[in-house]
C-alpha cells in the first residue's frame, strides 16, 4: 500500500510516516524511517516556466511597460503559486541595464532579489552572467565554461530543494552568435523525500525554424545524456505551437523519449481528448499573450474545453503524475481583462507532478 501525502502537508510529513506491516500508521524517527518513507509516499512537487521579457526591450508604449513596473508582477505570479522550480526566460545577464533594475546587478538577479524580499527562499543554480574568464562581462572575453546559460536560468526554492548539479548547452546551431541560445540543467533533490530529478529551461531560436530544429535536437541528445534513471522535466520558450510543422514533428519525438506534454496535447488537435492533468486551469488561453489586456485575443475563450496555442511548455518523464496544469494570468472573468500592469508578453504556466 502506497500514500500519497501531496502538498506543503506532505512534504513535513513525508520523512516521518510509515506503514507498519499490519496495516497501521506507524510515527518514527531516524534516518532508517526517512529511507523507509521515501521509498514509499510519492510527493508533490509544483514546476513552472516563464518567459519575463528581456529588460533590454524596455519602453512605455501602449500596454508595454519597462521591467521597473512589470516586476512585482512577475514576482507576483510565481510567488502566488508556489512554485519549487522554475525555469525562466530572457533574464538578461548583463550588468549594462542596472540602471533599469531595482536590486540587482543584471535582470537574474534582480528577479531572485525580489523573490526573496517578497518571502522567498530562491537561489539560482548559477550565478555567472557569461561563460568567460572574465565572467561579469562579454567585453574581450577569454573562453571559460561557468556552467552560464546566458539568459535562460532556473531558480529553485531552498525550502524544499537541494543543488546536486548543474551546467548548460550551448546549442551549436545559431543564428546570431551575439545572443547564442542555451540550455539550462540542473539535478535537484528533494528535502522531504530525497527523491532526485533532472531539470531543464531553454528558449529556442525564434525565427528560423531550421536552427530551432537542430537546437531542439541537440536539447533532446543532451537531456537524454544527463538524465540516467531519474525524472526529467524539461521546460521553455519553444517558439513552436502543436499545430505547427515543426511541432507535429518535435512534440511527438519528446513523448518517444521517455518525457512527453505534461497537458497531453496531439499535433493539429484542437482539443484534449485523453489529457495528462487530472485538473487544467485556463486551459483555453495562449501562452504568449501579445500584451493583449483582453484575454479574448486567445481565440478559444468561448470554448474553454480546447487547449490554448501554446510555445511556452512544460514536458516531463511519461510515467509520472500531473494532479494540475495551469497559464497563469490575473485577470476579470466578468469583463476579460488582464488586471494591473502586464508582466510580460508571456503568461508564465505551471504544472503539478508526482515524483515517485
């Protein structure tokens, strides 16, 4: 007999209960128990990604507004869900926009630092802006691998979380080689159980489509060389939706490899006939949101059961669980309308999954 304890109850439990062989909850202690209970109760875990939009791109130009005001909205969400990890995008690395940040040296750290002051418990699983000798800067740069992913980075909640390792791809397909895409990876642990798995953030070439299959590609090879026994969970801008080429080709090749969709979406499928999550939440709106304030610029608003055109995604090993999926977005039910200043061109989304 298995229990499964989800949540923040679960996690303070988890390295405490037993079954006892008759059937009755046994209370112990010591590391043998915490050994006994790992193995034994599965544990909720809840994941995100989240493209925040590069500080570089700021202005104030209809619903466009500078990182200064989007960042307690960013803050916001991922604070408000609660999240154990979260692979984030277009975290600019370089210390040239200070001026235009709060309390950071480059937009990274400036979103840890305001985590944290919000009531978070965040570190980042690499703190060096670039892959050089040097590693603050880019300026006459000597090659030194850092483990840099450049402006994709994941961030993870201490509370409930250990680094065992990390590092990052850079993708040899580019199509710019002054912003090179990367991906970010990380083996986290769980406190609670000791249970491990294999993280990953990206953001893929968003206009060739060509470079964004090789990179794909390469993602895949690297994840698969990473990954061992443990969980995978892969996350990012993929610039690609299901009923895209690229993605009727792509989104099956992840599921083949062991870490398919955490919603279960099919190439050219309109609709989620045999979904993964046992509960999806605003299922109907796209990821990428336009800086639109009316949420209805998703077409499927009236039709909620259909699954938005997502490129922000979240895929993870097959066999594991997916209690819930959710785009996150502060919005009116009654009038459609996205409330305060936007965050980002992106809503973030986040999953639920059981590791075992």
């Amino acid at each position: 007999m298995r229990i499964t304890l989800g949540g923040r109850l679960g996690r303070a439990l988890a390295s405490l209960v037993t079954l006892g062989v008759a059937g009755a909850l046994t209370v112990t202690t010591g590391a043998a128990t915490q050994a006994t209970a790992a193995a034994k109760v599965p544990l909720d875990i809840r994941v995100a990604s989240y493209n925040v939009q590069n500080v570089s791109l700021d202005k104030t130009q209809g619903e466009q507004r500078p990182w200064r005001e989007r960042r307690a909205g960013v803050i916001a969400n991922i604070i408000g869900e609660n999240v154990d990890v979260i692979g984030v995008q277009e975290v600019n690395p370089s210390s040239a926009y200070k001026s235009r940040l709060v309390a950071g040296k480059n937009q990274y750290v400036d979103l840890r630092n305001g985590l944290n002051a919000a009531g978070g418990a965040f570190a980042l699983t690499n703190k060096y802006a670039f892959n050089c000798k040097k590693a603050r800067t880019q300026y006459r740069c000597k090659k030194k691998n850092r483990g840099s992913s450049h402006s994709d980075r994941i961030l993870f909640n201490t509370r409930t979380l250990v680094l065992v390792d990390q590092g990052s791809l850079k993708y040899q397909a580019q199509r710019s080689t002054t912003s090179p895409q990367h991906m970010g990876w990380a083996v986290l642990r769980t406190i609670a159980t000791g249970a491990e798995f294999l993280f990953t953030t990206t953001h893929l070439e968003p206009k060739v489509e060509s470079v964004r299959k090789a990179q794909w590609q390469e993602m895949i090879a690297k994840i698969n060389a990473l990954k061992g026994v443990r969980p995978v969970v892969a996350t990012g801008d993929f610039n690609t939706h299901r009923s895209s080429p690229l993605g009727s080709q792509m989104i099956p090749a992840m599921k083949a490899n062991g870490y398919g969709d955490v919603v279960g979406q099919v190439p050219y499928v309109n609709s989620l006939d045999h979904p993964r999550p046992q509960s999806l939440v605003n299922r109907w709106m796209n990821t990428a949101n336009k800086l639109s304030r009316d949420v209805r610029v998703s077409k499927y608003y009236s039709e909620p059961w259909r699954p938005g055109h997502n490129i922000d995604w979240i895929f993870a090993s097959n066999h594991l669980p997916v209690p819930e999926w959710k785009v996150v977005a502060n919005f009116d039910p009654n009038t459609w309308l996205m409330n305060g200043v936007i965050p980002s061109d992106h809503h973030m989304v986040r999953a639920t999954l059981t590791l075992p």
